[in-house]
C-alpha cells in the first residue's frame, strides 16, 4: 500500500512526504540539513542533543526536528532568529567542555562539531572563568580508543551496541556535566561490529586505533568501493591518501549494508597496498620467466590459446570482478572448459539489529558472480582436471597449486608458486585500481571504482582477458566488458554500468535468492 | 674638395678643464665631512638607524617547549597551506600518548619565505626567522630537519606590527 503523502513548508520550499516522516528527514527533501548530533537514521531516535531546534509556526516553543513527525500544512523555519539563537546556545554550551585540541584530533576536518560551530556558532565564549575538564583517554577494545574530554553525550554509540548490535556494553555513567560513556567494567568492546562505534561519533570521542595520528581528514580521497571482505557486498568508500588506502568505511546503501560494516572488512584493506605486486608481464623462456611487454606478452598467450586443443580450466579467484570473470571463459570459448574457483571459509558474525546483515562466513566477494557465470565450486576436481588439460588458466588465485601438461596461463596481482611454473604470467590490477563489478550472495551487481593507480604495467583483468579475444571483440572499457556480459548472459540483461550507479541492482536470476532483504 | 668645419669661439672660462676638475674634487672631498652611510658588512649587521624589520621572513625556526621539545603536535596544518610544498611531516605518538612529529623536514630551497605556516600554525611551533644568512658547502643541508629547526637560535618574524594589526 503506497504511504500516505503530507505536503509542507520547510524554509519556504514545499515538500510532501509519507506520513510519520520525521522533520529533520522531510527537511533533507527540502535541500535543509538541520544540525544535530544525537540523530542518526540507522539509529533509534533519542533526542538529547538538542542541537536540530526548528521553529514550527502557530507551536508556542521550538521543536527538535529529529523527534517531531510532520504533519500537514506545517510551516517549519529553521533559520528563524528564535531557532538560530536557540542553537547558537547549545553550540555554546558543548563547548564550556569540548576541548579545543582540533590539532591533534583525528576527526578534524570530518568532526561535526566543528562544521556547526563554524556555520552558525558563536566566535567567542563567555565561560572564560569555568576550567575545562581532563579525563584519561579509556581503552574501550581491540580498535577503539575513548576521549572522554571531547565526548558530546549523543549516545549514538551506546544504543549503536544496545538496538544494533544487542550487545549493550556501553552506558552513560555519572550526571550532569560528570557525564562519560561508560563501558561495562567486564567487558570489552570486542564485538565484531563495534568499529561502526567510531564512524557514528560525531567528533572526535570514539578514534580507531588503526586510524590514530595516520591521514588528516583533508588530505583523503575517497573513492566508493565494494567490501572484499565476504560475500555480503557492502558498500565502503576507500580512503586513499597519495595513492595508499589508509581506511575503509561503510558507504550507506539501505538495501545492503545500511549505515554499517563490521571490523573484518574495515581490517581488510592492507592488501591493497601490497609491495610485492608483478609489474611487468613475464614469458617463459627456457626454464625461467622473464620480463618482458605487453605486446609480446598477449602475443604468446594467443599463440597457446590457438594452438591448443581440448580441455580448458579456469581456476578462478571469487574476488575477480565480473567481467574478468567473463571475460575468462569467453577466451577458452573455443575449449571444453571448466571453470572453478574456491572460497575461504571464516566465522559468521551477524550484525543482530539488522535484517540479512552478517559478516558472511564466504570470504567470496564475487563467488555468486562466479556462479552465475557457469564456475563451480568443484576445485579439487577442476585441479584433477587440470592435469591432462590443454590449457590452464589462473586468475588471481594465489593459493592454486596445479600441475599440468598443458599451458599454463597466469593472471594475478603477485607472484604465487603456482605463477612459477605458468608459461604466461600477467601482472593485473586489483580491486583498488580497476574498475568492476562483484555480485553478491543475494545476487544484487554492485560497481566498484579505481581508487589508485595499478604499479608498474600491471592493468585490470578486464582488459587483459579481453585482448585475448579476437580483435573486434575486444572491450574498450570496463563498461564496455560489462555491456558484452550483460548481452551475452541472461542473469544480467538488461544491465548496465549507467543503471548500476553508485547503489547496484539485482541480477534477474538472483532476484528470488536473497529473500528478507530490507527495502 | 675642402671639408668645412666650423669652429666654434668660446671663452677660456668655459673650455678650461681646470674648473671643472676643481668642481668636482671639492665634492668628493666634501663627503669626507659628511655622515658615513656606508655599513660595514659583516662585521656590522645593523645600524643605529637601520636594522632587519621585525616582520622580515628568513629561514625557519621551530619553538621549543621548556623541555626542550619541539612545539609542534604534527596537525598538519602547515604541509596543507604551504603553497610550494616543502614541508614534509609524518605524525607520530610518544610514549605519553602525545602526538609529535616524527619526521619534520622543511626545504628551505622550494620555500618561498610567505610565511603562511607561521600564520596557520595553532600551536605557534614553526616560525619563519628574522636571519639571512644561509650559506652551506652542501645543497642537501638546506633541508631542515626538526632537529635544525629546534636548534636555531635567531629571532622568529613577527609577520605583523602588533601596534598596528590590520596595517599593511
């Protein structure tokens, strides 16, 4: 049943939205964002910050815009003089304790403290007599730090652990201006989704330690990506700082991942800045690979793909992207093929508060990708098979051991032991530097983006692969591979990178999988 | 054929070389009795009338705190307003949790002496200095490093008059 719309004013901009909406939401719609703190929209509503005071015309007091449901015909000012001066107050009053240590303050640059303070905040303060308080910095658990100095009180972290997480070992302990987050004195805050904690803290209270004194916030580009941490496909932005991912955090997409992502993928990042990557394309000459072109490179391997004859088997990395993975089986089209890939296996950790959220036990970000595209999960006999095969080939699968009579191929991202005894091997791009796809265990494609640039001569897989091909089949772009996939498989018709975005979209076959997901 | 010139007829007053002479010894000799101004450099760096200005920008100058450390907390305000980005900074943690610098290196050579990090800096650690002389036997030695920086002993540039703030 479509929610009922109310229509109303917000800053002189008319907007409807469904009943029940609340006014700090509705005024998004209207291009308003009404400051706050305590609000969070993947969090229960509190309204203790005080900070989102709109004036509601015809109500006699100003009203917290996060707890105030619209209605219809409201007139909502939120820059009237009243409103204005009412959080110029509360602004004043979080600074007689805040201290002004934004130098040293990891969330400088990011801290929305700061942001109001400097959009409608008083230059000056009159509580020049009150001395500020001085807390020992707490070991909260394995990746947070807590600043008890420079805590605002939203309490966006205690019910992030009490209504998301269900672990409630957080508190607001003591009174009045004594106020601290309180941890359970038995507890640490260990949960796997505890790091969510940090990002939710609105200044710089709750720091990971992992990110301590690493990048100013300045300094970051971010660029959105795909979690390669398991199966769920979580939607993260990577922050680079001189083409170094230095942190991962959770990009919302209400369909996925919500606001959140647990600590293994926010953990899973240092590969991406690994050293020992190959940086030239190697061919075999006599007994040892040697470095060489691209050209030459691509030249030897058409010359093993034409000359071969009969069985073809693809061991496959799940974290390659959909495209390559395409791409892959599209080179040995002229082969009996098969194709197999196999999938690390971890804890799960669910994220209870959220419906189909989990850390998956699959640490697969592309295995359904794989599936779709006819690769199963029978490596061993895929390996067996690879034995008496004409042509193997290996796409960054580091952990692939084969012996084979046929050729061997490799792409990958380093130099495994299995690259060693490859008659090719291709040096590609990893997540971080190419453009791609993965599709995850609910079927829903998601685009990732290139966040730094690939060492050496090494390019994406994509690309690669597609020069294997015949010359008129060959993808120009990534957008273009993924074109040629959506043609040619019936799980993905009808998609394209344009209609993917930023938000992904689900696969036609594995629409009827993830049953459960929120809307 | 006969070129013509014409001679001009002037009186001895005028093409005697003698005055002329005269003229000019007794100028130059009339300085002897004037105020020096010339400065005796280096053996002298200023004069009664004449010093460096207080808000000159030479090479830079790192503060210290009463132990001895440098001021800086590695915000890393300066490496981002510095307009010819020859400020290298790394941040690190000490023992005590305090944030530092731990690689603080700046290249007096790319350096353009505007002064904007002394400006930006909150903690009022790195100072362009009042000083000029820089010479070196080596290029590399133009790259400060915190160390060099701490060491200087010049006074630091005050950028404005603190009479007048606002002024030019």
């Amino acid at each position: 049943m479509p929610d009922e719309l109310v229509s109303l004013t917000i800053d002189d901009v008319q907007v409807s939205v469904p009943k029940g909406t609340l006014l700090i939401e509705a005024a998004k719609q209207a291009g308003v964002l009404v400051p706050h703190y305590c609000y969070h929209p993947g969090l229960p509503v509190a309204g203790v910050c005080r900070m989102c005071l709109v004036d509601v015309e015809k109500q006699p007091k100003l009203s917290i815009a996060c707890a105030t449901q619209v209605a219809d015909g409201m007139v909502v000012r939120t820059q009237s003089d009243q409103a204005k001066k009412a959080r110029q107050s509360v602004l004043e009053f979080l600074l007689i304790n805040h201290p002004l240590d934004c130098p040293i303050c990891d969330q400088a640059g990011e801290c929305e403290l700061q942001d109001f303070v400097f959009q409608e905040g008083r230059a000056g303060t009159r509580y020049t007599e009150y001395s500020k308080r001085f807390n020992p910095v707490e070991d909260f658990g394995p990746d947070v730090l807590y600043v008890p100095n420079r805590c605002i009180l939203c309490t966006r972290c205690v019910r992030f652990m009490e209504d998301v997480a269900k672990e409630p070992v957080l508190n607001v302990s003591e009174r009045g201006d004594r106020a601290f987050i309180g941890i359970h004195p038995e507890s640490r805050l260990d949960h796997p989704w505890a790091g969510n904690v940090v990002d939710l803290c609105p200044v710089g209270s709750l720091l990971s330690k992992d990110f301590l004194h690493k990048a100013r916030a300045w300094e970051l580009d971010k660029t959105a990506s795909i979690c390669t941490g398991c199966s769920q496909g979580c939607n993260v932005t990577l922050d680079t700082r001189e083409d170094v991912v230095v942190r991962v955090r959770p990009r919302p997409n209400l369909d996925v991942n919500r606001y959140f992502m647990c600590d293994h993928g926010r953990a899973h990042y240092r590969w991406m800045n690994r050293g020992d990557r190959i940086e030239a394309p190697l061919i075999r000459h006599g007994g040892e690979l040697r470095a060489t072109d691209w050209d030459e490179a691509l030249d030897r391997s058409r010359e093993i793909l034409k000359g071969a004859r009969g069985a073809a088997v693809a061991l496959v990395s799940p974290r390659a992207s959909t495209e390559a993975l395409f791409l892959a089986r599209r080179a040995l089209a002229a082969f009996e093929w098969t194709g197999a890939f196999q999938v690390v296996v971890g804890d799960e950790a669910p994220l209870a508060g959220v419906p189909n959220l989990a850390l998956r036990a699959e640490r697969a970000p592309n295995g359904k990708g794989a599936e779709l595209l006819g690769y199963t999960r029978a490596y061993a006999a895929a390996v067996t098979a690879a034995q008496s095969a004409a042509v193997v080939l290996v796409l960054d699968d580091p952990d692939a051991v084969v012996k084979t009579d046929g050729a061997l191929i490799y792409l990958g991202t380093v130099l495994p032991p299995v690259a060693r005894e490859a008659a090719v091997a291709l040096p590609i791009a990893n997540v971080a530097e190419e453009e791609g796809t993965f599709v995850n265990r609910d079927g829903r494609v998601q685009r990732y983006f290139q966040a730094k640039p690939a060492p050496g001569m090494a390019r994406p897989g994509w690309w690669a692969l597609g020069e294997l091909l015949p010359e008129a089949e060959r993808p120009a772009s990534a957008a273009d591979a993924f074109t040629q996939l959506a043609a040619a498989e019936p799980a993905f018709a009808g998609l394209s990178y344009g209609q993917l975005g930023f938000a992904g979209a689900r696969t036609t076959r594995g629409a009827g999988a993830g049953a459960g997901v929120p809307a | 054929m006969a070129v013509l010139v014409k001679v001009m007829k002037r009186p001895v007053k005028e093409t005697s070389y003698l005055r002329a002479t005269l003229k000019g010894m007794a100028l130059t000799f009339s300085h002897l009795f004037r105020p020096k101004v010339t400065m005796q450099y280096p053996e002298q760096k200023a004069t009664d009338d004449w010093t460096l200005s207080s808000r000159w920008r030479g090479t830079h100058r790192m503060l210290t705190d009463e132990q001895g450390r440098a001021k800086c907390v590695a915000c890393g305000l300066c490496p981002q307003i510095c307009p010819a980005n020859c400020i290298k900074l790394v941040p690190g943690e000490d023992e005590e949790g305090h944030r530092y610098p731990l690689i603080y290196e700046i290249d007096e050579f790319r350096c353009v002496f505007c002064g904007y990090c002394q400006e930006v800096c909150p903690e009022e650690a790195i100072h362009v200095g009042v000083h000029y002389e820089n010479s070196e036997y080596a290029r590399d030695r133009f790259v400060y490093d915190l160390e060099r920086l701490c060491a200087q002993t010049h006074p630091v540039s005050t950028l404005w008059d603190p009479a007048d703030p606002k002024g030019e």
